[in-house]
C-alpha cells in the first residue's frame, strides 16, 4: 500500500489566512441575531499544523468507520460495501452478509460501530438506507456479529426502521451506543418541501434522534406524550454527526439548509425546531417560511454555523497525542474541507480551529487507539488519513 506523508498546514497559515478567511465570509441570512455569546463566529484560534499519512486509498464514498482492538478497522462505502482496513493498510475485499442497500440519491451504507467487548462478542451494528416494497425508503439499523476470519457478518438481521418516506434524500445517521444500554440513532427529515413538515410529528420518526434497545430495538425513547416510544428528540434536519462527551452526555451535528448548520446537546422529548425554527435560508436565497429563529418550546442551537461547513461525523478528542485538545470536539467537514475543531466550556463554545485545511470533502473522523486523529475523504478515490502534530 503507497503511502504519503505531508505536512498540512503551517501555524502562521492554519492561524491567520485561514483563521480570518471562515469568519469574515458574509452569512446567507443577513440581519439574523444570535441568542447568546458565541452561539456562532466564536473567536478563531491558531490551528495545530499537522502531518497526514494515508493508511488506505481505493474506497469509494466512504462513511463510517469504527477501529477494532487489533488496531485494525472497519470502513462503510457508501455504495454498499463494508470493508477492512489492516493495521498495515491492507484493504480487504468487500465482507459479506450484509442487509440489502438502497444506494440510490443520498442513500447507501452509512455508519458502522463495535461492541465496547468486540473481542469477546464480535458484535457490531450497520445503519443503511432500504427500499421498501411500496417504493417508500428509511433509514435502517441492522446487526450481527463479524466472522472469525473477518469475512463476513454473520447472523445479521435488522432491528430498527426509520419511518418510510418517498425520497432518496437526508437520511441522516449516525450510530452511538450510550453506555447505559441503548443506542442513539440519528436520521433525517428525508430532504422536501412536504417531509420537512414530518419533523414536527411525533408520530412518526422524521427528522429525529431514537434511542433503542442494541440487540432488539426496542424503544427506550423519552416517553413523549403521543408520541413512538423510541423518539428521544425531534425537530432535526439532518444529522449526520454524533457522540458522546467525555462526561457521556449525547451530542449531535445536523446539516442546515443554506447556512443554519447546528451543534446540538439533545435531551430528551426537546424539539430542536426544524423547520420552524432556522438560522438558515433557502437554497433559493428566500427566506424559510416563518423566517425566525427563536420561539417559545424551541431548544435553540448550542451552536450554528453560516456559511455551512456541511458536517459529517464528529467525535470528542480523549487521546494523549494532542494533549492540548483533551475534550475538544473534533467535526467532519464536508463544505469546509478541513476538521472543525472547538473549544468547548461549561457546555458552551469559546473557540473554533480548522485544522488540516485543503483535505478536500472529510466525511467522517475518529481517534485512534495510540491517539492518532483519523479522517475518511468522501470521493471517488476516498482516502483514509491519519493526523498527527507536525514537528514545531
């Protein structure tokens, strides 16, 4: 496997060019105000440079990945396939027994995790987009336990499906096991004028976070009056980017429209808004029917960006590599082309990074076991990265 190591930034250009560059650009939505202090625009730090090295190349559209305990990981294409990625950087052939993948519009194999106990259980958990017989589609969750040899995913069967919708759009997802015995899944409002609406129906699981049993699914939601059981928050766009604080609290990041890209803490039975509420506009440039950004029973964002930085995964930096980021919130950027990283106190924003800039559409990022910052690239040719501080 080639590799290549460059440096990717300097401190003096990640610092200042950079730095100036994301919060000079003009918003999308002129004259919207902030509800608090550094809900967006929060002061610009120097950015660490780093070194990149490209573990694996070849993968086309990748999503998600997840590490395994032999330091070995596991990475989604998004056109179905799941693959392995060697410590060395050896990429398997596509494993089998996966669940059939709707990889039409935005759709396909999206997120993939472990079990905190893979090297007893070899349990892991898929979220995909799936097709269904009346031509609607959802979001879907599906596990089973992966081979001994590594090549296929054995007893696999689904346990969670996503209301169905006609569309191949927003299908969020990410995956998060909360350490108290549920999952958090993450979906989307599935991209229109009519679904958008759905996220303000508890009834249905548009535009929502759930939270469900791993190995059943079922509901272990927020209990919301006439509401599905499993629907922890709801009045989400789409939220392709989810973890846990170090402290275990749920953090979510969803896509806005053109700008309104949120930073939410969902707690359970809130309504985070959609499409009520937004610090976006239109793709058109109209303003968003109702135009506010504030109303009574709205949980507002803890933090929003515009222009957008077209999130994808997100992950909260508990590594020794980079002392000085212990805490920090490290997103995916798709729009941004670099890592998202900011500084978080009391729950609040104090200051916002962007580091390894010009890596192009990073679709996902993860820490890896010797504290190493990993990115997946979602093109053609996807690349899987590893970031570590560059010599000072």
């Amino acid at each position: 496997m080639r590799r290549l190591t460059v440096i990717a930034a300097t401190a003096l250009f990640a610092g200042c060019a950079l730095a100036q560059d994301f919060n000079d650009r003009p918003p999308n939505a002129a004259g919207q105000t902030p509800a608090f202090e550094n809900q967006t625009r929060a002061s610009a730090i120097r950015a660490q440079a780093l070194n990149q090295t490209v573990m694996a190349e070849g993968l086309e559209h990748p999503w998600g990945m997840a590490q395994l305990p032999d330091g070995g990981w596991l990475v989604t294409e998004r056109p179905g396939r799941l693959r392995m990625v060697s410590r060395d950087g050896t990429l398997s052939a596509p494993i089998a027994g996966l669940p059939q993948v709707d990889a039409r519009g935005q759709g396909g194999l999206l997120d993939v995790i472990v079990d905190d106990d893979f090297a007893r259980t070899r349990r892991l958990w898929v979220s995909f987009s799936q097709r269904l017989p009346d031509n609607g589609t959802a979001t879907a969750v599906a596990t089973g336990t992966l081979s001994a040899d590594g090549t296929r995913i054995e007893d696999a069967r689904t346990i969670w499906q996503q209301t169905p919708w006609p569309s191949t759009k927003h299908y969020g997802s990410r995956l998060v096991l909360d350490g108290q015995g549920g999952l958090f899944v993450t979906t989307g409002e599935r991209g229109g004028p009519r679904s958008r609406q759905e996220a303000q129906n508890v009834a249905n699981t548009i535009g929502t976070v759930v939270r469900i049993d791993p190995l059943t699914g079922a509901p272990m939601g927020a209990g919301i009056a006439g509401g599905l059981p499993e629907i922890w928050s709801y009045g989400h766009r789409n939220v392709q980017g989810a973890a846990l604080s170090l402290d275990g609290t749920l953090w979510t990041v969803e896509h806005g429209p053109r700008g309104g890209d949120e930073l939410n803490r969902p707690l359970p039975g809130r309504n985070y808004g959609w499409p009520d509420v937004s610090y976006g506009v239109e793709y058109s440039g109209q303003t968003i029917p109702g135009g506010l950004t504030q109303k009574e029973g709205i949980e507002q964002p803890v933090y929003y960006w515009d222009p957008v930085i077209a999130p994808g995964g997100m992950v909260f930096y508990d590594g020794d590599m980079f002392p000085d980021w212990r805490g920090d919130l490290l997103i995916a950027g798709l729009q941004s082309g670099s890592l998202v990283q900011l500084k978080l106190s009391h729950g609040r924003v104090t200051a916002e990074a962007r580091p390894a800039p010009g890596l192009g559409r990073v679709r996902d990022v993860a820490v890896a076991q010797d504290g190493a910052v990993v990115v997946l690239t979602d093109f053609d040719n996807g690349q899987m990265i590893r970031l570590t501080p560059a010599a000072p």
